[in-house]
C-alpha cells in the first residue's frame, strides 16, 4: 500500500513513532511541516532539537496538489494519512485526491470541536480516545475506528536492571490545565522520596526504567502515552482509572499494572508495592512482557493498514 503521510515532523510523537512502523509494512512518503526552533523553545522541547527531521516533501503552501507533483514519476497514493501531533496545517484541495482520505486524531476528548471541524474533509476517522468513536458517529461519520497509544520498544524499553527511584513522574506539570495531577505528586512528595524530570525518548525510558514505580494521571480520563511506555520499561505502572478509555480492556488490573480509584488508594498502593517488591516486579515483568506482545507501535501500524486495505477493496 502506497501512503502519502503528513504531520507536523516532532519526534516524540505518535506520528513520528507511526512512519517508523509503517515504513516496514507500506510504501510511505511524509510531506508536511518541521516543528521550529522558535516552538521547540516555547514548547520547552530543546532537548530533543537534535532528533528533528524534515520530511520528505517539506511543507510549502499546503496545496496537496501541488504536493503530490513532488513524488517520483508513477507513484500515485493509495491512501493520504493526517496524524494528528497538535499542530494543524492547511490540507489545501484534499478533497480533489483520487485515494482514500483518512486521518488519526489523538487528544479527541480535549479538542473534539477542533478535531470535528477538521475530520469533514477525510472519509476515515482513527481515534485515539475510544468514547470518540461513538462521538463521531454520531455526527455522521461511518468508518471511525479505534487505535490505541502504543510503544515503541526500540526507544521504550527497558533500560537496565537498576531501581534507582522509589517514585517517578515524567510529564507535563500545569497546574491550570491539570490540577489534580499537580496536586496528587505533591501529596507524593509529602510522603516518598519521588523524581520528577521532563525529558524525553531514551532519557525518559532511562528515568522510568529505573523507577520502582511510576505514577501516572491522566487527563480528562484519556487513555495516554505514559501508559505504554512506562509498562515497556519493565517497571510498575500506578494508574488513575481512565473511565472508558480501554484501559481495564486491554491491560489486567492487579497484574499488568496497578490501578488507583482515590487519593488515600493511591498512597496505600505505594506505601505496599514500595515494601513489597517481589510482587511489585512480577506485576512489572507481566505489564512489560504484555505490551510488547500486543500493543506496540508496529501491531498499531498494522491495524490501520488492515483497516485501509479493507476499505479500499470495497471502494468501486
């Protein structure tokens, strides 16, 4: 399958993590934007600077046409895939493309106006946030599909024997657009010795990897990232619950990973699986051995080929 793929080029991102994945199952080409120096700095992501790539077909006025003038003689796409990395650009004439329109939309739960607003253009909805799916439909869209965050166990995984951590955090600390989150490592501070970093990529595997459990706390119950990467690392994943995200779908409570439902559960789970590490690592060893069978990028990869390949058999 032939994909004109397109996102805003970041390399800590689900499409960044995609392209690598779907090169060794399809014939893609990237066309879109790089992200700045300028973003880079205001997005306080200067250490990964050095991992950004331009695409293939750099991003110029944003008319697809004109775009696809660019690719080698003969190759016309079977499929032009939008991923979804918070940066929006203009798709110019998509409409106009004789191939299948799809996209994958990842934060659908924080922006689902924006997203809504944009999708109209693609005859494929991918999202990241299961309860969109049925958002979606419901404005009308037929082929709207599930897909999950995954990892990536090249950049993900685990990253020596080492437990030099009682608690980590990696992540965004915004008191105004996560409070909760903000407050509960603060009340983990109180009482753990806990590290925070924000880093990324391997140094971020390195940090959970030598964590002896990791917290995490979603937003707005969205199913994210830090899920999967940090069962990849081989270290014991403490989670809020994420309602209805497909979380106790795919992952078994109690043995994948650990799941918290209020405050005072969070500090009883940390206070027994800190003490009791022989269970804690064999919950650890069981979460990692489960996402690298089933949820990592190339299994996503593949899905949404599967999903491509089905349409575009059906198609007249």
């Amino acid at each position: 399958m032939k994909i004109f793929l397109t996102y805003a080029s970041n390399p800590q991102t689900t499409a960044f993590y995609l392209e690598k994945a779907m090169r060794e199952l399809s014939d893609v080409i990237t066309y879109g934007p790089t992200i700045s120096e300028e973003t880079l700095k205001k997005w306080d992501l200067m250490a990964i600077a050095e991992k950004v790539k331009a695409h293939q077909i750099p991003l110029t006025d944003g008319d697809i046409i004109n775009a696809l003038k660019l690719v080698p003689s003969g190759w016309a796409p079977d499929v032009l895939l939008f991923i979804d990395t918070g940066f929006f650009f203009p798709l110019i004439n998509i409409s106009t493309v004789n191939c299948i329109k799809a996209c994958y939309m990842i934060d659908s739960h924080i922006n689902f106006k924006r997203h809504l607003d944009f999708v109209k253009s693609f005859d494929v909805v991918f999202t990241g946030h299961k309860p969109a799916v049925e958002m979606f439909k419901e404005e009308g869209f037929n082929d709207v599909f599930w897909i999950p965050p995954a990892c990536d166990p090249e950049i993900h995984g685990k990253k020596g024997e080492e437990k030099w951590y009682d608690i980590s955090f990696v992540g965004s600390l915004n008191a105004n657009f996560n409070p909760e989150r903000v407050h509960l490592l603060n009340e983990l501070k109180q009482r753990f010795h806990v590290h925070y970093e924000r880093c990324f990529l391997e140094r971020m595997a390195e940090v959970f990897s030598q964590s002896k459990i990791v917290f995490n706390k979603s937003i707005m119950n969205g199913l994210n990232m830090r899920v999967f990467e940090v069962l990849a690392s081989g270290s014991m994943l403490l989670t809020d619950e994420s309602k209805e995200s497909g979380l106790t779908e795919l992952f078994q409570e109690q043995r994948d990973l650990v799941i918290y439902r209020t405050e005072d559960e969070l500090f009883e789970l940390a206070y027994h699986y800190l003490k009791y590490g022989e269970e804690r690592e064999k919950i650890a060893e069981a979460g990692r051995k489960k996402v690298l069978k089933e949820h990592t990028y190339h299994h996503r990869a593949r899905d949404i080929v599967e999903v491509l390949s089905t349409i575009k058999k059906k198609k007249p």
